[in-house]
C-alpha cells in the first residue's frame, strides 16, 4: 500500500526536476551565446570596416553621395545601415543611409591605434569612426577626413534572437512539465483520498454486517429480559433495607442501554436512498433542539426550503446538540443555519466547552470511538454517513470562543 504512493509522488518529482533541469540548460545556453555574441559582434564589425576601407581605397579621390550610397547597396547584406565622410573643417562630406547613433555616450577604445579608431555601441547598432590615412584624397583641404560607420551585427543579433527562443521554448517547457506535475499531484492526492474513502468504505460494510447480525440477534432476547425485568420490578416492593427491587431495577436500567446500543447499531448500518424533499432547515434545528437548556438556535440567515431527509437531517443534529452538550461542565451550545447564495447549506454546532484536540479531529467521526464514559460512540459516525448520503462533508474545529464547532455543509 505504502509503494503506490511514493511511486507516485516520484513520478511527479522526477517531472519536476526535468522541467527545472530543461529551464536552467535553456538559461545556460543563453548565457553562453550571449558571451559569444559579443565576440561574434566584433569580428563582425571588424570585417565590415575593412571591406570599406578597400572599397574606399579603390576610389580615386574624396567620395561623394553617389560613391557612398553604391558601397552601402553593396554591404547591405553585412549589415552596413550608415556611411559618411567627414572631416573637422567642413564637416560632412558626403553620407549614404541613416544614422541611429551620435558622436560621443558610452564609447570604447578598439584595436592597436586606439587614437585612430573609436566605436560607439547602443540601438542595435555599433558606429565605428576612424580617421584615413588615404593619400589620394588630396582635395581634402589639410584636414584627414574620418570615415563613420554604422553596422548592424546581423549574425550576433541572430544568435541572441535564437538564444531567447531557446530560453522561450525551455520556459514553456518547463511550464508544461510543471503544469503535468502539478496535475499528477492533484490526481494523485485524488487517488490516495478514493483510496481512504474506499478502504474506510470497506470497513465500514464489515462492521455493519458484523453490526446488524448482532443487533438482530440481541434485539429479541432483550426485549424478553426487559419485560420480565420490568414486570420484576413491579412485584417487588420498595421498602427499606430492601435490596431487590433496587437490583432489579439496575437489570432494568442495563437492559435498556443494551437497547439504545441496538437501536444506534442498526441506525448506523442503516443504508438506502434519501427521502429527499424540499424542507425548512430552520425548522428542522428548532425541532431537534426542543427545549433544551442553554442549547440556543440561530436561524436568521437560513433559506426557506432545501433539499433534505428532513428525518435523517433532524437525527444528525440532535446527534451533535447531545454530543455538544456532554462535552463537559455546564456548556452553552449554539446552533446556527445559514445559507450561501444558494449554493451550500451550512449548519454550525459550537460549543463553550473544552473543544476537541486536533489529533483527534479524524478519529471521532470513526464507528465506537468515544471519550465518555457512557455511549456507544456511533453518534458522530452515524452522523457523518447520513452528511455524506446528502453530497455534503462534516468537519470540526475549534470555535471563536474556544470550544468545538462541528459544521456540516451540503450543497444544492
């Protein structure tokens, strides 16, 4: 019984740890490919400004827009976006394209000349500016004209848009699995709470038969033993110093508990379908309660009519008024009915009295477990069978002043 559950939840955790393994494996490899885009981006940038250096170089002069815009059709694919020529007395001598960056933000010193080569990174972009060296391009009046660049890495923005699918991919990945996970969770805690329902079921069925052959057997002789007990009784007298008639009365007294311990084992196994039809529950808690003291009844909040065995019902709260009232020293008990938009009806049975422990939360509601000195210790558990046979649940804590709160809920 014990491998089932643990083969189970082994499943869900093995699920669990792929799913975070196939997440972190996405997140390293994007780390990973961003590093390299960084190298990729260079190398990139490096071969683009020397493609135009050459392209440059094989003009006869100074460029103009024309020149410009011819290299920049031709690099398009390498990802050249911006050409320009400038020099520091004129300024722009000729440009083809659009530029995204401006001179100066955050820039960064690249290659052994670094007086000769200055690049600037931001937008998507990296603008490359150096100054030339060409000497035929005599027309520039002194000054050494500079070349800007600016070049989109179009392999490095490839490999970081295939790193964050990868990472996208790995996160529905492992939300998938989580999800999986979460659900044999569900399923399996479903499973093992079927599973005690039905191994409670099981035994339940055991004792009532065991229950019903008893009280069917004992039911006929004790009748004959009460009668002759009480007709005992009868004959004798009551005088003093007289003993019998109080012996007898004591086999009178037993006998009659031996009954009520029938009539509660053959209430217990007691099985068949509701009687349901629509009721008054608030007049169901009145009539339970009668006129018990201290025992007070809260119906404000009740609906008019639920769908009820109004007799069943009746016999699961006077079962739990009793319960409540036996909890100890003198108890003020209240009993409340309220309705949830239609949807649930909820009974609360609270008690000032020294409440239940929460071990014990689960066994009360078992067949003959009891804490009094007197009962049979099938109140509660008859009470929980008939809850059931409504669809509702019945479950106790601890109430605001301290002592027990039985509540039974049961749905429209």
């Amino acid at each position: 019984m014990l491998a089932r559950p643990l083969a189970g939840w082994s499943v869900v955790a093995a699920f669990a740890l792929i799913g975070v393994a196939v997440l972190a494996t996405a997140w390293s490899t994007r780390s990973t490919i961003v590093d390299a885009t960084e190298a990729v981006r260079a190398g990139e940038t490096l071969a683009v400004e020397q493609a135009v250096r050459a392209d440059l170089a094989d003009l006869g002069g100074l460029p103009g827009d024309a020149d410009l815009r011819a290299i920049l059709a031709a690099r398009t694919e390498d990802g050249i976006r911006y050409l320009a020529v400038t020099d520091r007395r004129r300024g722009l001598v000729a440009s083809a394209g659009t530029p995204v960056l401006e001179t100066g933000g955050k820039e960064r010193e690249m290659g052994p000349r670094r007086a000769m080569r200055r690049v600037v990174e931001g937008n998507g972009r990296v603008r490359i500016e150096l100054r030339t060296n060409f000497r035929r391009w005599g027309d520039s009046g002194g000054a050494q004209p500079s070349i800007v660049i600016e070049v989109e890495a179009v392999e490095a923005e490839h490999m970081r848009e295939a790193a964050d699918r990868s990472v996208g991919i790995g996160t529905i990945a492992a939300l998938v699995l989580l999800g999986v996970a979460i659900v044999l969770v569900r399923a399996e805690l479903r499973r093992q709470a079927d599973e005690r329902r039905r191994e409670r079921e099981r035994r339940l069925a055991s004792l009532g038969e065991m229950s019903a052959v008893l009280a069917h057997e004992i039911k006929n002789p004790l009748a004959s033993l009460k009668g002759n007990a009480q007709l005992l009784v009868a004959m004798l007298p009551e005088a003093a110093g007289d003993k019998r008639h109080s012996k007898a009365q004591r086999v009178v007294d037993e006998a009659l508990r031996l009954e009520q311990l029938t009539t509660d084992l053959l209430a217990f196994v007691r099985t068949g379908e509701l009687a349901r039809a629509p009721a008054d529950p608030a007049a169901i808690a009145r009539d339970a309660v009668g006129d018990q003291p201290n025992v007070t009844v809260d119906t404000h909040a009740a609906p008019a009519t639920w769908s009820l065995d109004a007799a069943r019902l009746r016999e699961v709260i006077v079962n739990l008024v009793d319960n409540a009232v036996a909890a100890g020293p003198p108890v003020t008990v209240t009993v409340g009915v309220v309705g949830r938009d239609g949807r649930q009806l909820a009974i609360d049975v609270a008690d000032t009295g020294p409440g239940v422990p929460e071990a014990e939360r689960d066994k009360i509601f078992e067949p003959f477990h009891t804490g009094k000195v007197q009962g049979t210790g099938l109140g509660l558990a008859v009470a929980r069978r008939v809850v059931e046979a409504h669809g509702g649940t019945i479950q106790v804590g601890r109430a605001p002043n301290g002592g027990a709160l039985f509540r039974v809920v049961i749905p429209a």
